[in-house]
C-alpha cells in the first residue's frame, strides 16, 4: 500500500479523495484498497517524511505531494526491492484434490474457473478504453499492466477449458 501510495502522488499532488479515485479506476485490479487503508497510509507516509500536506481546504481536506525522500524509497523499492512472488493458490490446491468429487462435480469447477477467468478479463477489457488514448505516465504504463492482466486472463480461462476436457 505504502508504494502504491507514493507511485500515485509521483505523477501530482492529489486528495485522498482524488487517490482513492485513482485507486478504483487503476489500481484495484493489481493492488485494491479501502478508505480506512489509504487515509491511515497516508498519515503514516505524512509522519516518515515521505510525503506532506501542501494544501488544506474545507472539511480537514488535504492534498498530498511526494517529497524527495518518498522519491527515492519509491525509486529504490521498484529497481531493488525484489517483488513477492505469489506461490500459493487454493484454486490449484483444489485441483490436486478434484478426483474426492465426481467427474461431473469436478469438471463443473473447471468450468466455474473458466467463467470466473472470463469475467475478469470482461471487467479489464471494460477498462481498457480509460487508458487507451491517454499519454500521462499512469495511462501509458496502466495500458502494460492492464495486458498482463489480460493475457494472464486468458490462459487462465484456456487453461481451465483444457482442464476440464481432461476430466472423462
């Protein structure tokens, strides 16, 4: 959360407000948040120096900009920071174990798994027009990530058609 926070505030200064915004239309297929999570990040980045409050308006809103400190743990986290690879999946536990279920009950969760694939790629295909034609950083680089979700997507819904007709 905390460099998802700062990766936002890198491209402007913007509200929690605008950042939960920004948040559901980029983010929340790779990384979602909720309001309590975001504006408790934002305090804690606030008080390690790696952001500040460089506007207040009516109703306690603030808006955030990066500082050069959160540049730099920004910087340093995506070219040093090695990311977490997921190795756990209890879809794929499950599909160790299908064979406890009969052939029918065991192809109908293939299939569920493909459905599920293909409505996940629906809502990525449902955001692709929002990055499109967009040449900010958050558009250009949302449009690569969006791909991998997308590609991601589809093998995961061939995947479960193949393993389905596995299943006599």
């Amino acid at each position: 959360m905390r460099h998802a926070v700062l990766g936002l505030l890198s491209e402007g200064p913007a509200s929690g407000y605008d950042l939960m915004k920004l948040f559901d239309l980029s983010l929340s297929n790779v990384w979602p948040a909720t309001q309590s999570q975001l504006y408790a990040e934002l305090g804690r980045l606030a008080d390690a120096g790696l952001l500040e409050v460089v506007a207040e308006g009516p109703r306690g809103r603030k808006e955030y900009a990066i500082t050069e400190e959160g540049r730099a743990e920004l910087r340093h986290w995506i070219s040093e920071v090695e990311p977490t690879r997921v190795a756990r999946s209890d879809m794929l536990l499950r599909v160790f174990f299908l064979a406890q279920l009969d052939p029918e009950q065991a192809r109908a969760y293939l299939r569920r798994q493909a459905e599920v694939a293909g409505e996940r790629l629906e809502r990525l295909e449902g955001i692709r027009s929002l990055v499109e034609g967009g040449e900010d950083n958050l558009s250009v680089y949302g449009r690569i990530a969006l791909e991998y979700g997308v590609r991601l997507g589809e093998a995961q819904r061939q995947w479960a058609e193949w393993a389905e007709q596995q299943i006599r």
